[in-house]
C-alpha cells in the first residue's frame, strides 16, 4: 500500500461520493479545500447537477474520466457499494472519511488492488503534509 504522502501526491483525480453542493456540509469544505490546492474534484452525487463548477454525477460508473481516488462521504453502510463500483472503474484509492468503516469492505479493495485510507480526514492530512 502506497502511504498517505504518496497517495497525495500522486493524485490529481478526486471523485467525491456524497458531495453536497450546500455550502454547510463538511464534504463540501473538503471537496472545496482539495479544489483550492490542485486536485480536479468530480462530485458524485444523484441529487446534484453540479457542484463547485464541476459537473456531478449520479454514479462512479458515469464518470468519463479515470479516477485515481475515490473519496467517500457516505455512511459505513454504503461503503460496499463504493469500493464495489472504485473497482469497477478501475480508481486507485478508496479514502473513507472520518466516521466511515467497513473493514470488509476495505479488505475487498485491498485484494482488487486499490489503496485503502480509512477513517482518516483527507483534509486534514493533506494539511499536515503542508505544514
């Protein structure tokens, strides 16, 4: 597994699965910090038409685009689906958000070969790595 400083860095590609265009919400503050600092962020999200200037999607699997990390904010019980569908698209990092575990789940992207961060703020990694 690549490290998290590896993992920032090689990356230019975030899809955001849950990414709320309300200004309020914590996914939007991330999605909108990793904007600020050169990443190209994909809102996926069916209740969204576009989020931060970005086209959003209803689905990974809709997205034209290869996707390097797959940055989830939805509940634990949804993670399945989202490393389901991060494999089906081939992405090569599931980031499951503070407050998001599902160690089946992660053990499913480990073995299709996908890096696995969970439980851990992009964020605020991201920040330490600047500081």
């Amino acid at each position: 597994m690549a490290s998290i400083p590896e993992l920032l860095c090689a990356a230019r590609v975030i899809a955001v699965v849950g990414l709320s265009g309300d200004e309020m919400r914590p996914s939007h503050g991330v999605a909108q910090y990793l904007q600020r600092h050169g990443y190209r962020i994909i809102p996926v999200n069916p209740n969204e038409v576009e989020v931060l200037g970005e086209k959003a999607y209803a689905r990974l699997e809709d997205v034209p685009e290869k996707i390097d990390i797959v940055n989830v904010f939805r509940r634990s019980q949804y993670a399945r689906g989202v490393v389901d569908s991060a494999i089906r698209v081939g992405a090569k990092a599931v980031w499951m958000q503070e407050g998001v575990v599902d160690e089946a789940a992660a053990a499913t992207a480990r073995v299709a070969g996908l890096d696995v961060v969970m439980d851990r703020c992009i964020l605020k990694d991201h920040r330490a790595l600047k500081s």
